[in-house]
C-alpha cells in the first residue's frame, strides 16, 4: 500500500516537472516570437513615435525648398543688376568695373552678425511675413496683366498698332538703365521729368518699330534728341525713338511690329550711346514699361520694374 502511494506520488512529480518545462519551453517560444514579430514590424512599418519623428522635418523641408526657390529668383535679379551696372560703367568710362564683391561681402557679414543673435522661429516668422507680402504684391501684379491681356485679345487685329514689345534686344533686362518718372539730369544735376525710356546699348544696334504704323516725323537733326523717329501707330498711340546714329525709313512710310527702323547712337545732348524710347497715347506721354505685355511674363514685367526703379540717372 505504501509503495503504491510513493509511485503515486513520484508520478504527480514528473508530471508537475513535466508541465513546468512545457510551460517554460511555450514561454520562450511565445517570447521569441514577439521579438521576432516586433522586429519584423520594426523593419516595414513605424511606430507612431518613429512615424512622427521621421515626418517632423518635412514641413521644414517643404518650406526650405520653397525659400530656397524664392532665394535664387531674387538672386538673377540682383545679378541682372549688376551686369546692367557694369554694361553701364564700361559705356561710360570705357573701362572695367571695380569689383565690388568684398563690400557686400563685409555688409552680409554685418548682416549676419545683427540676426545671429535672434531665436530660429523669430527669424522664420519675419521671412514668411516678408516672403507673403511679395506674394501678395506679385498676385497684384498678375491679376492686372491678365485684366490687361483679356482687354487686348478682345481688340482683334487693332492691337498691332498699339505699342507692345520693347524697341531693342533685350533678353536679359539688363539694358534699361532709366526709367520714366522724375531722374537727375546726365548734364544740370538736377531732377527733372524724363519722360521715356533710356536703353544702354553699343552705337549701331538695331531699333525695331513697337507697332505697326506710318512714320509721321524723321528729323535728321535735333538740338537735344538728335536724330529721331517717331511713329504714328493710330487709335491715339505714338512711339518715339532718338538719339539715333543712321534712320532706315522715311517720312510717311509704312512700318510693322519688329521692322528694323534705325540703329542706335549717341547724337543730340546725350551723356552716352543709348536710345531714349518713348510711348505716347492721346498726346500724353506714358510709361513705356506698361507697354511691354506681349514680350514679357508677369515675373519678367515685375523684374524689369525693379530695375528700372532701382535707377535715378537718365542719360539725356
């Protein structure tokens, strides 16, 4: 009876020992599984955390890319100034340009110096706020070129008498140095009302009619616009081209939009080779700039705004 009961007994125990080692064993297996799965998960999916972390940056990113983009089309402007600059100096003073480079070299290091100090979401907050505000300047700009062009395509066939290209070659704009409006006199020094365009440009380049039109006056001599063209476009618009050095077409001629009218030059009261343009409309004198529609792009026309504003010296 007693040896039974041990038997019993020692039987209770392996088997106890047994299910302890199952468990244990079903524990390591269920345990690395986990490991494995997490791992697994780990490798093709994110946790949250991770998910978050990794996406924290792309707005920054976004708006980097964006800034940078707005940085460089900023850039080709400032360095359309300064080749309109140096195209300048060399006219004038036949002779290269000073190298300006380590002064504003020295004024970004000043620049740098008064912002380093700003924390990075103060300087964030100010760029956008300048950044919308060019935005918003542009949109303007946009919406009345549209409201512009939509007025001339209802016009038909009239609109190749109005004034629509620039009068010389001039991709880059570089090559308008004075605008309309008040500018200091090349030979008085004083401020006076220049009522055209100036376009620094060699003796001998080509002039082209903005229009079709008849020329109505060639005057071979002129005590201040030397020789001149001006070009009778109707419905109230007239171009005026002067400062010329050689005049290709006469008095009561019939001329076309792009037609090569005169070469450039530097006669009458001129500080330099240039051609001084004008657009007249109604028998007032207007902003030829405005009149630069079918040549440029919105972005172009506010470029070249720039440009010429960025000047105050008018060359006759």
């Amino acid at each position: 009876m007693t040896g039974k009961k041990d038997l019993e007994r020692l039987r209770r125990r392996k088997r106890r020992r047994q299910n302890i080692i199952r468990g244990t064993v079903h524990l390591f297996v269920w345990i690395g599984m986990a490991v494995l799965y997490y791992f697994g998960f780990s490798i093709f999916f994110d946790t949250p955390l991770e998910y978050s972390l990794k996406h924290s940056t792309d707005k920054l990113r976004s708006e980097y890319e964006t800034l940078e983009s707005r940085y460089d089309s900023i850039s080709e402007v400032i360095g359309n100034l300064a080749a309109r600059d140096r195209n300048v100096f060399r006219i004038l003073f036949e002779s290269t340009p000073y190298d300006l480079d380590d002064e504003y070299a020295s004024k970004q290091a000043a620049t740098y110096e008064t912002i380093i100090d700003r924390p990075t979401r103060q300087l964030r907050r100010e760029l956008r706020q300048r950044t919308d505000a060019l935005e918003r300047q542009l949109d303007k700009l946009a919406g009345s070129y549209e409201a512009l062009q939509a007025a001339i395509d209802t016009q038909g066939s009239a609109t190749d008498n109005i004034p629509a290209i620039q009068p010389v070659i001039n991709k880059q704009l570089t090559l308008l140095t004075a605008s309309y409006g008040m500018r200091i006199h090349p030979f008085y020094k004083t401020l006076h009302s220049h009522q055209g365009v100036d376009y620094t440009i060699p003796e001998g380049s080509r002039v082209f009619a903005t229009a079709d039109g008849t020329v109505r006056d060639v005057a071979q001599r002129h005590a201040t616009q030397g020789q001149t063209v001006v070009i009778d476009h109707g419905n109230g618009y007239e171009t005026s081209y002067s400062h010329l050095s050689k005049i290709n077409v006469r008095k009561g001629q019939s001329v076309r939009r792009g037609d090569i009218i005169a070469l450039s030059g530097d006669t009458g009261l001129s500080l330099s080779p240039h051609l001084h343009y004008e657009v007249r409309h109604n028998g007032m004198r207007v902003d030829p700039i405005h009149y630069f529609f079918m040549e440029l792009t919105p972005t172009e026309y506010q470029r070249i705004m720039r440009i010429a504003q960025s000047g105050m010296q008018s060359f006759d």
